[in-house]
C-alpha cells in the first residue's frame, strides 16, 4: 500500500504524472474500507505524528502524499468524522518525514 506514496516522493509514478500534468489527484477509500488503522500499529502511528490515533496517523500520510490534492472521506459515525478532520487539519508531514516511515515500514 505503500507503494504510491513511495513514487510519489520519488518524482515519479501515477500520482506524480498527474500532478506534472496539473491533474486534480483524488484519494479514494484512503484507509482502504478501515484496513489500513488494522495493518499499522500504535508505534507507527506514533512515528507518523505523536498523539494521533492510528487511523488518524494514516490518514494523515495519505493525505501528506506529494501531489495529492484532496481525500475522498466516509464515516461510520459522527466521531469518526471529527477524528478524520482533526487529523487531515494538522500540518502535512515533509517528505523527509514521509521517508522516514517508509525506511520503516520497508523494513
């Protein structure tokens, strides 16, 4: 899942193509209908940004993607969408950040 993210920052891929090309780049289902907060772990999230909860931690590298330029959403219920927001109205993580989780999820 990693994969786009990874190309992006490299300049390249389908995300990096369309935004060379002034394309909106849309993320759809970011959390992959809820798996991804499944798949990562507390210490992820606590790497991608400290006292986030590790659905908002991923939805937070998602949305920090180099040429993404929105997050298609859904919610189950209210909270999950205040959480959403919270998360995705924080600051993006640089590329370097970015990098640094993929060292460790490659790992």
């Amino acid at each position: 899942m990693a994969t786009p993210l990874a190309q992006a920052l490299h300049g390249h891929g389908p995300i990096a193509d369309a935004a060379h090309k002034g394309l909106e780049v849309f993320a759809s289902a970011p959390l992959h209908g809820g798996e991804l907060p499944h798949l990562a772990t507390p210490e992820l999230a606590e790497l991608i940004r400290p006292g986030l909860s590790t659905a908002q931690a991923c939805l937070l590298a998602v949305a920090s993607c180099h040429g993404l330029t929105k997050v298609l959403l859904s919610a189950t219920d209210p909270a999950h969408w205040v959480n959403a927001l919270a998360a995705l109205d924080s600051e993006p993580l640089p590329p370097e950040h970015l990098r640094k989780i993929l060292d460790v999820l490659n790992a």
